[in-house]
C-alpha cells in the first residue's frame, strides 16, 4: 500500500505519495551522480553552480543577473559573484546595454560553449549506459515521464524548431 503525503493540490495533481516523491528522489540520485561525474572529469575548472550558469545561458540564451539569480534560487550578490568567476576564467562574456548600463547581458564565449558540449557529452554517454540496460518499452516511459517533470521544473527544451535546420555545433 502507498504512503501517502498530506494531500496537496499542486498543478494538476490532486495527492502526491511518498512512494512517488521516493522514486523521484532515487532517480535524481542516479542523475546527480551522472551530473557530478562529469564534473568532477574537468577537475576544479568549475563549480556545479558555474556549471549550472553556463547551462542556463547555453539553452536559453544570454541571460541577465537577475534571470541567472532567479536560474539558482540565489540572491543576486551571490550571483554576480558566480558570473564573475565565470567572466574571469573566459567561459562568460558580460555586455553592458547601451542605453543603461546597470543592465547587463551574460552570454558564453567559445570557451563556454566547448565546457559545456564537453560535459554535455560525458552525460550523454552516461546516460546511454543507463538506457540501454532498459528495454525500448521502458525507455519511452522514462523520455516521457522525464518530459513532463522536467517541462514541470520549468527546464526549457535544450533544441529548438530551428535546431533542425541547423543543428548545434
């Protein structure tokens, strides 16, 4: 028999059960530590909020400090100093907007762009591992059940229509 949580009305689900936030949690387990792999693959070049930044500006384009302080649930002083690192170690280009200059624009230079595809692939290949001990019936559930909860996140869909026409690099 499920265990239930305190029915809570969130989104379009009426009762969340602890076996459904449980699955959840073991299933962020197993893709925290793909995450972390690939992280740690690069040594100390970033942090896993850098990390979390330069992913942030790569699928949604360049962003401001509010958007990325907003991205990570931080205060903008902390930030600021995360995109500093980031613009001090080349990975993170800061433009200031001509009309006011408190207003700047974050996006990722070439070396971003490559860190980012870099660790992107390590998980890649991570994640095949995974996949291809399930069968093709088990591995449509998951895509689909991982579609929704991460749509529900508010994670943007990292391709876009024009990715078709011209893939990323």
């Amino acid at each position: 028999m499920p265990r239930t949580t305190k029915p809570a009305k969130v989104g379009r689900s009426v009762a969340l059960t602890a076996d459904q936030i449980d699955a959840v949690l073991r299933a962020s387990r197993a893709l925290v530590g793909v995450a972390a792999a690939s992280i740690a693959e690069l040594g100390d070049v970033v942090t896993i909020p850098q990390f979390r930044v330069l992913v942030m500006i790569d699928t949604r384009g360049p962003l401001n400090l509010a958007s990325v302080a907003d991205g990570l649930d931080v205060n903008p002083s902390n930030a600021s100093r995360i995109c500093d690192r980031l613009i001090r170690a080349g990975f993170v280009n800061r433009d200031e907007a001509a009309v006011d200059r408190r207003n700047i624009s974050l996006s990722l230079t070439r070396d971003g762009r490559q860190l980012v595809r870099k660790v992107t692939g390590h998980r890649r290949r991570a994640i095949g591992r995974i996949l291809s001990v399930m069968s093709p019936e088990e591995r449509d559930a998951v895509v689909a059940a991982l579609d929704v909860f991460a749509g529900a996140a508010g994670e943007p869909n990292e391709y876009t229509p024009l990715d078709v026409m011209w893939p990323p690099a």
